[in-house]
C-alpha cells in the first residue's frame, strides 16, 4: 500500500521519446479510468506537458505491483518499446511526495523557479478531482503541494530575475518605458528566439507586431502567428519611426542596422526612445548604435549575461527550497500513515471511527 509515481520527463529522455508517451487532453478521463478499471489504482493524477510525463497514484496493494501495473498500463496504452523503460524513473512514498512538491514548485524545470508547471498540475489534479479519480490520499498530497509552491515562492528568492533571452528583453524594455501597453515592435528576422521575444513582449503589454524578412512568405506566417503585420524586407526602414522596440534575429553575414542608418531614422523620432535587442550571431547591429541619443541597444552576450546572473541568484536558493520540500514531506506522509493506521484499527475492531475516516479531506477544493 502506498503512493506511488512514475514517469520521464526532459531531465531522463529527449522529446523523440516524451512524444510517444504524452497524453492529450481529450483522452484524459479514458486513461484515468483504464488505471483505476484494469490496473488496480485507487486513485491517479496524470501530468502530461511538453517536458514530462507523470502519473501519481494510490493504490491498497504492495509498491511494487503498482509500480509494474502503471508501466504496463504506459506500455500498452502507447504501444511502447519495453526498452523505452530505461527513460523512466519509479518514485514511492516519501520520494514521490519531494519529487511532486518540486516540481510544483519550479525545481525541477528546465528554467528553475518558473510557474508555468504550477498551472499545469493544478490543471491535471482539478482533471481527476472532478472525474472523482483523486481521493482522500491525493487530495492531501496535491493539496500540499500547492501550499509548497507557495511558500517557496512568497518566502524564497527562487523565481527572482529573469533566465530566458524573451523576459531579459521585456524586463529591459519595462525599465526603458515603464509600461509597454501601446508598444509597437518590429522583428527583423523570422527565428525561433525573435518569435519567443515578441511572444513574450506581446504578453506584458506591446501592441502591434511589424514582421520583416528577407523570404516575404515568413514574415508573412510568422506575423499571422502573432497577429502581426508583414513587411518586405525592402520596406522595413519606411515603417521603422514608428515603432518603439525593434527585434533583429537574421542570418546576415553583415550589419542590417549601423548607425548611418539609424541615425536618420531617429531624426524622425521626435525625442522618443529606441530599444535595440540583438539575438543574433554574427550580429545584427552596430555596436555604435548604442552612441546616439535615445538608442538602447544590447547583443545577444549582454542578454546572457543578465539571465545567466539571476540564475545564480536562484541556485542559491535551492537549498532552502529543498529544506522546505522535504520538512513538508515528512509531515504529510506521517500524516497520511497516521489517518490510515487509525481508520484500520477502527475497521478491524468493526467500529469505524467517523473523525478517523474524515482524517484525509475529500473536497478537494483547489487552493489559489
């Protein structure tokens, strides 16, 4: 009898492997009920999102025999390799409620300390709560671990600074003009990491997207993407004085952007500031661009080196977090052990106790 869990996720296998075991929304409550029908758990929560796959369960039979009917279960619900086994990591107990708590709360993700994950877990066990597959075990763990995420967040530094290049350039771009509602941005360059920078830009506030590339049929899908506007590349400079941050991520063996260019444009300004983001390499702009007044200019380096410190700051942290983590852990699993040695006591006796049956909450309710 106990908790269990098993899954992979970025940290034991690539994506070519993650894709072949996720699970779709639409064919949630189907797995769900496969698990607790055919495969002996009491309760389950399945977490499926683009770096991992979990499935969290209890079940009134030994931890091994959990552990085999889940990944039989995996195997067959995804016609999956038995080699693929090796990518998989087979949790109980205590080791099942740390790991969950630190990945609610950020630890175990590719960016450490972000939210995102936070979400997506409440998504999944308000999924089994709702299909009545989560029960008086997993709403304890689930509900605790959304209390960890919390402290660790209100009381740690964990999510301080950005780590990624798109929230450096939307944190440069907040300190620059203090709002970015109403922003136009301008992408030169159709790439991943300018699409994620004006992704993010558009998610704090900017306005109006203005989509360039050399290949017209990629700025063009790029701009339907982000609901933007395309522009040949040709044209780019007559739309330049009206924007406010320009994303430059092309594969120019040159400066698209010196500070000849710019400086006529700037003219046209009026006084109003330029942000300049960089992302490409070799690079895209001038260094000296930087010398003209109002012009806020910073490479792809200058970005790392901002994400790269807040990471620092972060790490820093984990030992606390993980204190906390595990503290909570102890305390739940007793806990649980407690409420279900009671209930046994009282059902061997034939005289259940209703304080003792009521030991677990069976609400459920999600926490904010």
């Amino acid at each position: 009898m106990g908790i269990v869990a098993i899954g992979l996720s970025h940290h034991t296998c690539p994506v070519e492997v993650r894709e072949k075991v996720a699970f779709s929304e639409g064919r949630l409550t189907e797995a769900l009920e496969s698990l607790s029908r055919d495969h002996g758990m009491t309760e389950s929560v399945i977490l499926s999102t683009c770096n991992r796959v979990e499935i969290y369960s209890f079940a009134d039979q030994p931890v091994r025999k959990s552990h085999e009917s889940i990944f039989d279960f995996i195997r067959r619900y995804h016609n999956l390799d038995p080699a693929h086994r090796q990518h998989f990591f087979f949790l109980e107990q205590q080791s099942t409620l740390e790991h969950l708590f630190k990945v609610a709360s950020g630890l175990d993700s590719m960016v450490l300390g972000e939210t995102e994950i936070l979400g997506q877990i409440k998504k999944a066990y308000n999924h089994s709560l709702e299909g009545h597959f989560s029960g008086r075990i997993l709403n304890r763990v689930f509900q605790n671990a959304f209390s960890v995420a919390k402290k660790i967040r209100t009381e740690t530094s964990i999510q301080r600074g950005s780590v990624s290049v798109g929230s450096v350039a939307v944190d440069l771009a907040v300190k620059i003009f203090d709002d970015l509602k109403g922003r136009k941005v301008m992408v030169i360059g159709a790439g991943d990491t300018s699409e994620k920078t004006a992704r993010a830009l558009l998610s704090r506030g900017a306005h109006s997207i203005f989509v360039t590339n050399r290949s017209y049929e990629r700025a063009s899908k790029l701009a339907s993407e982000l609901d933007g506007i395309a522009i040949h590349f040709d044209e780019w400079e007559k739309n330049s004085p009206q924007v406010d941050i320009i994303v430059s991520s092309t594969s120019a063996p040159h400066y698209v952007i010196d500070r000849q260019r710019l400086e006529p444009m700037m003219s046209k300004r009026k006084g109003r500031p330029l942000l300049l983001v960089d992302i490409a390499v070799p690079r895209d702009i001038d260094p000296d661009c930087a010398m003209i007044d109002g012009v806020f200019c910073y490479n792809i380096d200058d970005l790392q080196a901002i994400a790269d410190h807040s990471m620092k700051l972060r790490q820093k942290e984990v030992d606390k977090c993980d204190q906390i983590v595990k503290e909570k852990a102890d305390e739940v699993l007793e806990q649980i052990q407690r409420g279900q040695l009671m209930m046994k006591q009282r059902q061997s006796s034939g005289q259940l106790n209703a304080n003792a049956a009521n030991f677990l909450p069976s609400s459920g309710k999600l926490e904010s």
